[in-house]
C-alpha cells in the first residue's frame, strides 16, 4: 500500500510540475469516501486546479464557480470543499460525502 501510494504522489506531482512552471508550493490530501472510494488530491500555489488521483487515474479538475466553498470539475468528476463537508461524484455516481484520511 506504501509503494501504491508513493507511485501516486510521484504521479501528481509530476503532472503538476509538467506545466510552464512547478509550483513552489504544494499540499496533498488523502480522502476516504462513504461509498469505499478514495482520492489524493493535489493543490499547488500559482495553480487554481485541482490534480486528483481517483479509480487508478490522475485527473486535472478546474476551478469552477461556486456559491459558498470550493467546486472543481473536469474528466466526469467533480469535487466540491466546503465548511460543511467535502463530496465527490466520479464514474456516473451519485455525489458522495468524504473524510480526511
């Protein structure tokens, strides 16, 4: 599972990085959802996307308009951060909720 998860940030971070520029600085973040999914997603500090790691795949979401919190979409998945919780709907289910691992 170590390995898995090393090969998955090395993955981010590599396609983050593969832009114009790499970023300066970055914040990964492993989530556990109520349906028995999970996702790493990577933010970094000139980039307003979102790189997530999700179903084997790395995923770029970008930064989308929303009323209250954070909503990013892109490739059939969405992940929406707010005050009250974070949600994610991926491979045409339902929205569900998701804690920090």
């Amino acid at each position: 599972m170590n390995q898995r998860r090393t090969a998955i940030f090395g993955a981010i971070l590599f396609l983050a990085t593969a832009g114009p520029s790499a970023a300066s600085a970055q914040t990964f973040q492993t989530y556990r959802c109520s349906d028995g999914s999970q996702f790493i997603v990577g933010f970094f500090e000139y980039d307003p996307r979102a790189h997530l790691q999700i179903d084997g795949r790395a995923v770029t979401l970008g930064k989308r308009l929303a009323l209250s919190g954070s909503r990013y979409s892109g490739g059939g998945v969405t992940l929406k951060i707010s005050k009250t919780g974070t949600t994610i709907k991926h491979a045409k289910r339902p929205a569900t909720a998701c804690e920090l691992t």
